[in-house]
C-alpha cells in the first residue's frame, strides 16, 4: 500500500491543534531493555518474570501483541528506531557496532529544534559519521553510578532536574538484561525485593530444563525486575511532579533475550518485543491490549505528529497514533525484519502479515543461526551442544544446529507460535507463501535491499564464541569488514518504504 501523507497531515494537525490550544504538547519517555524477549515480563503472561511495574503501567494503558522489531541485534535495532528506518536503508548501521550515515536525522533532533528538552540516559549504542550529539541531545549521561551498571542509575535524577518549562523527550535505555548479569553482584533486596527462584523460571522448550539453564535464567529475570524497578522510580517521579497524565511512556526492548534461538533470530522469539504504552491524557481506553500490527519505525512518525513537528522524508514508518484513539483501527498488513552481521555471517529476512503469517528468506542457508557470541558462549548453549552430542535433542532445540538451514520459511504463528512447523510445500499454504514472496520481493526492491557478494564473515568461534575452540585462546583483534546490504544501490539514499 502506498504512504498516505493525507492521514499523516490531518493526525498532526489534529494534535498540534489540540495540545496548542490546551498549551501543553505531550512529555515522552522510551524505556528500551538491553536484550530482552517479548514474553518475559508478568503482564504478557510470563508467571516466572516479576516485573510489577511495568504490569501496573500495561494495565492502566495500552499493551501490544504484535509488535515487531527490525533487527534483533542491538546497535542495528536502535538505529533503525532513532531514524525511523529499515536497517538496510541505514547504511552501514545494519550490521552490529558501524555507524549511521552522517546525512540521517536522528529524530530527537528535530523535537529539540521544536523547543523540547531531549536526553539520553543509559546505553547508546547508535554511533554516526560527523556526529553532532549536541544538537541532537540536550544532556547524554552513561550507564554507570555507584551500585549500579545497569544503565538505570541516572534516570531519576534528570527527570528531577529537568527544565519545568519545556516539554520532554527521554530515551532512558538500560544495559540490562545484557550478559554479564551484574545485577546478580549488585542486587539490593530491600528494592528489588528476592533474587528470583531458578525452581520459579519458565524454561522455553528450545532450551533444555536443566539446573544450569535455570539459573542462568534466573539471572536473566534479575535484570529485568531492575530495570522494571526504576521504571517504578520515574513513574512516581513524574506522578510527583504531576506530569504523569501528559506523558506517552514506552516500554519495549531492542532485541530478543541472550540465549539460544532469540537474539539475533528473525522468528518471533528474537524479532517480537514487549511493548507497553501508558498516556493518561491521550489512551481512550485504559487497560486495552491491542492486536494490531505495529512496527518499531512507526515509533518515530508517532512521537512527532503527536508532538506536532513535521515528519521527514527519510522516515519509512507510519504513526499509529490513530490505535492510541481506537486499538482496533487496522494500521499495517506487513511487518519487516533482517538479520545481518552480528559476530556472525548472516542475511535473513522476514515478514509478517496482519493475520499471523510469517515468512523467512535466508540467503545464507549453508550456516547455522546460532545467535551471537554471548549466547554461545553462555552454559545454556553448552548444555545444548552436550545433549546435541547424546542426540538427545528435540526438534526446537536441535533447531538452533541446524546446518544447513531451508532458503525459505513460512509459518502459520496462530496454531504454531514457537514456529517449529514450516509451511513451505504444503500445499493448503500455498496462497500464502505466493503473496509473501510477492510482498518480500516488492519491499527488497523498493527498499533497495541486495545480497552483497563482498559480505561480512564471522569473526567469533561457532562452537564456543569468544574462545578459538582451536588454540582455545580468546579472540581478539579487529572485526571483519565487507559491504553492508543494499551497499551496491545505495539504500541508504532510498526513503521508499515498500508495502505497508
């Protein structure tokens, strides 16, 4: 479907009206998790996740089903989000650590230029050519504060010093729940209250159910609680300043969590991210679940037609400010995702289509989707590669060995959720896998997404990650560099965004 600059023009000139004639344009907060995967936390049914904060604010706003990242792989995810683009279309910021063209706009810049007072707080992760950080943020902190390295540390106090006479856009990002589980050394029980029960953790059926797995799980679900516990702190900073009711907070994470067959996975276990909204002033209906697709490059077009600053031209998403008004409005009938290098050699694509239909292209078969080097250097790996040893794996977890892997996928996500089943032959699916072929070409060509010959290999071991399981020394030294996707038809000039 084509863009429709119309809808666009009349969403925001409906909203700056109403908030200029109110003298109040809407305040914002991104809360973005550090590698955490769309079920982990209480409120989209996960009894072993405690995250009660996060919880209260599901309830009393809005909660999204299906919404869907671009990348599950950090840097790469994070770009596509601040830019509002595909991460192909982002140069060489779609794969893991390169930087954003110069000639992109961070989108915060141009709130700040609309009188707005922007900050970053926690990890970024989203470097650029020629950087002008300063004209993008008005305040940067890091992600370190004494008994606290998760990211977390300095969100409550810029909220507490913040200008009262402007709005605000924060983008308060934590590094948990990265690995390295820091918060397990620096863990407060008089806040976060107990560690979590590794006997308590729900274990995905792609993982075995193993003391170690569990523990390593829990460990994971530490990070989390903290992170929700200074969402808590904001919150009632913010309610203390009474600003509460006219702000839009996000709640979402960058990539699917750190252990096999999620981060840097197109299927949904990697690319789904939880996605909780909480606007008093401007949700019609508290306590909705929404089940409409949505986009993470949809984030940017919304946060400034509500803001009421124009929407530039490189922007590839579409404002779902209309779902906010009415959940059930249709807003897309197609989500995109990649997957490109991440320590790893890789080309994967993905869409989703408005009804659960989920189909995979994969121009690197002949390798695994191993995840990256911190999953497969974590024992919950190694405990699945002492059991692929035994042959004792099931079909999910054996999954994440697969070698080679099938060029193309296609799954029926509403009777196969975990995506175990593929589709492709059956011939009661073959309408389905016509049109997302269809749509999937449309969108790489519009898109000006390529496979490049010249592409970046591994730099990390495949059997034990950080360790060269030859010399068993750690790797170290420059990574690899080769063209990005898209390199040869320069995507990163194309603001087309393919089918929607």
């Amino acid at each position: 479907m084509a863009r429709t600059p119309t809808l666009f023009a009349f969403l925001a000139c409906l909203f700056t009206v109403s908030f200029a004639s109110a003298a109040d344009r809407p305040n914002f907060v991104v809360f973005i998790a550090d590698d955490v995967s769309w079920n982990d936390f209480g409120c989209y049914g996960n009894e072993g996740a405690r995250t009660p904060r996060i919880d209260a604010l599901a309830a009393d706003g809005m909660q999204f089903s299906k919404a869907y990242l671009t990348a599950s792989s950090c840097s790469p995810s994070r770009c596509s989000i601040i830019t509002g683009r595909y991460p192909h279309n982002n140069g060489a910021a779609s794969e893991l650590h390169r930087p954003l063209p110069s000639h992109l706009i961070k989108f915060p810049k141009l709130l700040r230029e609309a009188g707005y007072y922007t900050a970053l707080a926690g990890k970024d992760h989203m470097p650029q050519d020629s950087a002008d950080e300063d004209a993008v943020w008005d305040e940067k902190r890091g992600i370190g504060v004494p008994g606290n390295t998760g990211g977390e540390g300095h969100w409550v106090d810029i909220v507490q010093k913040r200008p009262k006479d402007k709005p605000f856009f924060f983008w308060f990002a934590a590094t948990d729940a990265h690995r390295g589980w820091n918060a397990d050394r620096e863990w407060k029980a008089d806040q976060y209250g107990e560690k979590h029960d590794p006997s308590d953790v729900e274990v995905p059926p792609y993982l075995r159910d193993t003391p170690e797995t569990r523990d390593d799980l829990a460990s994971y679900h530490n990070e989390i609680t903290r992170f929700d516990y200074y969402i808590g702190q904001v919150v009632d900073e913010l309610k203390k300043q009474n600003v509460l009711d006219n702000t839009l907070i996000f709640v979402m994470a960058d990539n699917g969590r750190p252990f096999p067959r999620a981060k840097t996975r197109v299927h949904d276990s990697g690319m789904k991210t939880p996605f909780v909204l909480h606007w008093p002033a401007g949700i019609e209906k508290p306590g909705t679940k929404c089940d409409r697709l949505v986009s993470v490059i949809d984030i940017c077009p919304t946060v400034l037609s509500l803001a009421g600053v124009e929407v530039p031209a490189q922007v590839q998403g579409y404002s779902f400010a209309e779902l906010l008004k009415d959940p059930i409005e249709q807003h897309r009938h197609y989500a995109f995702s990649e997957h490109n290098w991440h320590d790893y050699e890789a080309h994967g694509r993905a869409v989703r289509d408005h009804q659960g239909m989920l189909y995979i292209r994969n121009a690197r078969p002949d390798k695994a989707w191993l995840g990256p080097a911190d999953s497969v250097s974590s024992v919950s790996h190694q405990d699945l590669q002492a059991a692929l040893a035994d042959g004792t794996l099931t079909a999910p977890q054996a999954d994440v060995f697969l070698e080679p892997r099938p060029k193309e996928e296609l799954y029926d996500t509403r009777k196969d959720p975990l995506q175990t089943n593929n589709l492709v032959g059956e011939g009661s699916y073959a309408k389905h896998l016509a049109e997302l072929r269809n749509v999937m070409d449309q969108w790489q060509k519009e898109t000006g997404d390529s496979v490049p010959e010249n592409y970046t290999v591994d730099h990390y071991d495949r059997e034990q990650g950080y360790i060269d399981s030859k010399t068993g020394e750690r790797i170290r030294g420059a990574r690899p560099y080769g063209d990005w996707s898209g390199f040869d038809r320069k995507s990163d000039e194309i603001n087309q965004p393919g089918p929607r």
